[in-house]
C-alpha cells in the first residue's frame, strides 16, 4: 500500500473515535438483537416442554455452524465493498455486493441438504433418538430460512459499508419482535393459531429472516440516497472476476468462523466431562461473555468498514488512526465490562439460577470464579476479533484463517486440557487455556497487521 505523496490535513483523533461510534453502535445493537431472538427461542421453548428445549437448543446449535461456515462471503463483501467505496468506483461497489448475494444463495443451497438429513448425522453422534428426530422436524423447516439469513447477511455488509447501519439496527429489532410474536403463536397455538412445538419456533424463525431480508432489500434499492447505487441492476449476470475474487476471500473467513466456535464446542465438552454442575456454570458465563463480545464484534465490524475505505483511498495515515480509534474504544468496553465482572459477578451468576435448587450454590460458586477468568478472557478476546476486523478492511483473510486455528487448535484446546486435566485445574484450566489461545490469537493477528502496513504503532 503507498503511502499519499502530499499528504492530507489529518482529521482529528476525537472525530475517528464519533465516526466509529456512529458507525458501530448500531451494528452493536443489532447483534444485541440477535442474541435477544435466540434468547426468546431458549425461554418459550423452555416453558412449552423440556424435550422441546433440549431439541430446540441442538438445532440452534446446529443451524448457527452451519449458517456461520456459510456466511464467510456476506463478511467478505463488507471490507471489499468498503475498499471500493473509498475508491470511488460506485460499479465495483455494486458488482461485489451482487457476486456477494449469488455466493451467498450457492452456499445455502449446497448447506440444505445438511440439515435435511441431520437427524441420522446427530443420532452417529451418539444422541438421543427423542432428540435427534425433534431436532430434525425444526431442521427441516428452519433450513428454508438459510438463505433469507445469508442474503440478509449480505445486505448488511452492504449497508454497513455505505455507514447505513441505524436501519441494520432496527429490521433486526423489528425481526426480534416479529420472531416473538410468531413464537407465541406457533409454539403454543394462541389466538387461533395451530399449535406447532418446536415446528412452530422454526416457522417463526424462517418467517422473521425472510421480512429481514425483504425491509434490507427495499431499503437498498429504494432507502433514501440509495437508487445511486443500484445494487440490483444486472443482478442475473455473473461476473466472473469479483466471484472468484470474492470466493477466495470468503471461505477462509467462514472456516475462520467456525474453527473458533468449535473451540468453545470443544471447551463445551470439557466441561461436561467434569461434571454436570461445572457445564452449567461455563454455560452462563459463556452467555454472558458472549453478550459482551458483541460489542467489540460491532466495533470490529466497524474497523472493517473504515479500514477498508481508508485502503481504498490509500490514506495510510488516517488508516492507522482509524484502526487506533476502533481499538480505543474496544479497550474502554474492555475495562468497563472488567469492572462490571468483578464488582457485581455473583449477582450477574445468580440472575440465572433458582437458588431454591439444591444445585444452585455450588454452580454460583465455580459461576463466580470463571466471571472473574473470563474478565482476563474479555481482554486477549476482544483483541483477537479486532485484530480479524482490521485485517478484513485490508481484504486479508487467508493468512489470518490459518494463524487463528493455529491459535485456537494449536494452542487454545492443547493448553484447556493440560491445565484442566493434566494439572487437575478443573474448569478454571478450561478457560485459562482458552485465555492462552486466544492471547496467542490477538497477538498473531496483531502482528499481521503491522506488517501489512496498517500499523497501529504509527501514532496518533
């Protein structure tokens, strides 16, 4: 990347730290969001059976693998699509973005046919036929809602690359409410409507990702200042240049994806290998980590965004300062969520327990000493995905898929396993493993992108 041969009046610090704001809040929001609707899915399920809980939980689990290995093109899209915007090349814009929507309806096509038949893939993994046959009656209706899920995904990274993220914010609010809404009627057969189970939550999980991306497309097609764009003119022609170019670019993000879920999946199994009451305590603190790191998955996002239009503009300098700002602003939700894990930890714990259980005490116990681990956890965690976001702006995928699963698979689970079993650390080694794979990670990940001359160590 060359650096301007005259160079430009710097923006100030304090205005790349606003624009980031502006930027990611809402993408914060609506990942927020998200977790509301797998939330709303948890508790409704939970109160129609225990069966349908546990079916309902597997196949989330299941659908969100899958959804994720596929949406590697849709992320793709949004540092290439920020590069062209930066450019000025309002075509190149449109034909990644388009190409993006094409890889996105290919890969939830060929990812079909997985959730079709998963229920004799769970039951060679060992579970319970109830289970494995209730899991497959949501699959095979919830798959309908793959693609509307990845194109919307698409979208998204579209509109977050022009900065129209407030309308990302709130169809994802309005499919969370829509998703609720459905969920009562469908699960449980209120006003009239037939009473479906777990079948009922997944037509109101396709339902709400098909209005998604409905309100998304209208409103890149029609939205205000949009029609500039045109995003779907010629949207039946492939272009065979971005495809492939986006092609390579997506699938190491999508592998990247998927090998850090399976690390907490692995993590996961450890758990449960030690006790039922350890599981339980690492599965509310990984709820909790996991809302947290929602907001420095938005400011990531964000990163990618501005990152990548900088390059774009070949503007090194205020690259540097962008990046410096989005990881500013990770850094205080860092301390802010440190302090809010220490100081009210058991009370975050025991928000999810019935304490009348005879459980309860023990699990918010080991609850309380993994909220203080995951507080370390927060720092290499948010580190590590800010350092993929930036190194996404810069369209640099490949290199970061191969160092984060050194990282995570390499690192990460050897060192859960020597801390947890072979030091008999227990839980608290689990995660102290997580913590060394992930330190591991952002370091790398970091490193990678000082060398690829966004360096954060340019100054401010």
């Amino acid at each position: 990347m060359a650096v301007l041969d005259t160079p430009l009046p710097q923006m100030p610090f304090q205005r790349h730290v606003g624009q980031t704001l502006e930027l990611g809040l809402p993408l914060v929001g609506s990942l927020l969001a998200q977790i509301l609707i797998g939330l709303t899915d948890t508790l409704m399920l939970g109160r129609y059976s225990v069966e349908a809980l546990a079916a309902g939980a597997l196949a989330t689990t299941v659908f969100h693998a899958v959804f994720i290995l596929a949406a590697g093109f849709a992320i793709a899209a949004m540092g290439a699509a920020a590069d062209a915007v930066g450019r000025g090349d309002e075509r190149t814009v449109r034909r990644t973005v388009r190409m993006g929507l094409w890889l996105s309806l290919g890969a939830g096509l060929a990812a079909m046919p997985v959730l079709w038949f998963s229920e004799p893939i769970l039951l060679a993994a060992g579970q319970v036929p109830r289970t494995a046959a209730d899991t497959a009656n949501y699959m095979q209706i919830a798959m309908l809602g793959l693609v509307p899920a990845l194109l919307t995904s698409t979208l998204r990274s579209h509109l977050s690359a022009l900065e129209r993220t407030r309308i990302v914010l709130w169809a994802t609010i309005a499919a969370a409410v829509v998703n609720f809404g459905l969920n009562w009627l469908l699960i449980f057969g209120n006003a009239g409507a037939p009473e479906l189970g777990i079948r009922g939550a997944a037509w109101a999980s396709v339902l709400s990702h098909t209005a998604t991306a409905v309100v998304l497309a209208l409103y890149a097609a029609r939205g205000p200042g949009m029609a500039r764009w045109e995003l779907f003119r010629n949207l039946w022609r492939i272009d065979r240049e971005i495809l492939v170019r986006l092609f390579h670019l997506g699938w190491p993000v999508g592998l990247t994806l998927v090998s850090e879920s399976a690390m907490f999946t692995g993590s996961a199994l450890m758990m449960g290998a030690i006790g039922s009451e350890p599981l339980a305590a690492h599965g509310i603190v990984m709820q909790v980590s996991a809302a947290t790191f929602m907001v420095h998955l938005g400011i990531s996002q964000a990163a990618t965004v501005r990152v990548g239009r900088y390059a774009g503009e070949g503007n090194d300098i205020e690259l540097r300062r962008a990046a410096w700002a989005a990881l500013a602003l990770s850094g205080a939700a860092v301390v802010l969520s440190i302090i809010v894990y220490l100081g009210a930890g058991q009370w975050i714990v025991a928000a999810f327990l019935d304490m009348d259980d005879a459980d309860a005490p023990a699990i918010l116990s080991l609850g309380v000493t993994l909220i203080g681990v995951a507080a370390l956890f927060q720092l290499v965690d948010a580190a590590q995905v800010m350092a993929l976001g930036l190194l996404r702006g810069l369209q640099d995928t490949r290199w970061p898929m191969v160092l984060a699963a050194i990282s995570y698979w390499g690192v990460g689970i050897p060192s859960s396993l020597f801390l947890g079993f072979t030091l008999g650390m227990g839980p608290v080694g689990v995660w102290l493993g997580l913590v060394v794979g992930l330190a591991v990670a952002s370091a790398l990940l970091m490193a990678r992108f000082y060398r690829l001359g966004g360096a954060v160590g340019g100054g401010v």
